[in-house]
C-alpha cells in the first residue's frame, strides 16, 4: 500500500508486512546457515534408449533397475530418464523374450550444500539381444577337443574334436 506524502507516493509498511519481515530473519539467523535451501527438482542424470535386436525397433515392457546414487525401477518405454545426482549408476535393463543388459555409468556433477545439485547428463544406447539368438551365440560356434593319454608314458593316445 502506498501513502501519500509532500514529494508524492511512498511505500508504507503495514505491520503484517513487518511480522513476516521480522519472522524469515529470525529464521534465516537461527539455522545457522549462510543462505536458504530451497527444495529442488533432481536433475536428470541418466537418457536411456532401448530398442531391440539388430533392427533396433522398440521392445514392449522394457524394465530399467537403478543401483547405486539412486535406487528405482523404472518402465521404459523406449526412451526413459534416471533423475538423480552425481555418482555410480548400475542399470539393470530386461524384457520378455529379450537377454538382460548391465551397464554401469558413472555421472559427473556437484552437490552443494547450499543450493540445487547439478550434473553433467549421461546418455545410453542400449541394443537388447533375442534370448534366442544370444543362446546360440554362446554355444555355437564352439569347439570340443578331447585328448586321451597314457598316464605312464604321458603320450597321447587320441584325439577327437567337434562342433558343440
């Protein structure tokens, strides 16, 4: 509310306005600390992409378990985000059908004691593998030798390889 005066409108102070005044210093003295912490939004620390096999379309119900700075299970749903401060991240990503996928992240940035954490945004790609395809990319392709030998003479005696 503004008075009025010889030199024209002043401010005017009403005593509402005075008690809030007095009460927020009060407060921001008695904690001790050099500034407000104002409640903040986490920052997004972690861009996830997921898509599957070599034709990298989307895959249904992806599910995305966070360890490490933050603990979380997440859907997602393609692209998803990890809110979260600096530090390591374990990203445990699985589907139906799909093999599971870890990755481990680490995202830098700054907590400070007074004011918001910042951080420097990690982003993933993510290829999810068939479990098909990985099962026989595991056991495919490889070779069994076995070799038979005399235990006196330490002489082979045979040996017989093929395909697992």
């Amino acid at each position: 509310m503004k008075e009025h005066s010889k030199d024209g409108l002043r401010p005017r102070l009403t005593p509402a306005t005075l008690v809030v005044l007095c009460a927020s210093s009060m407060a921001l003295a008695s904690c001790g600390h050099d500034c407000l912490a104002l409640p903040c939004a986490l920052p997004i620390a972690i861009n996830i992409s997921v898509t599957g096999g070599t034709s990298r379309t989307s895959v249904e119900g992806v599910t995305v378990q966070v360890t490490g700075v933050t603990v979380a299970t997440i859907p997602c749903p393609g692209i998803c985000h990890v809110p979260g401060t600096a530090g390591t991240y374990t990203l445990d990503v699985t589907a139906a059908g799909f093999a599971p996928e870890r990755r481990t992240l680490v995202v830098q940035g700054t907590t400070p004691s007074c004011g918001c954490p910042t951080v420097v945004t990690e982003s993933v790609a993510i290829a999810l593998v068939p479990a098909s395809s990985s099962v026989d990319g595991q056991i495919g392709g490889l070779t069994c030798v076995v070799v038979a030998y005399d235990e006196e003479s330490g002489s082979v005696i045979d040996v017989a390889a093929g395909e697992a």
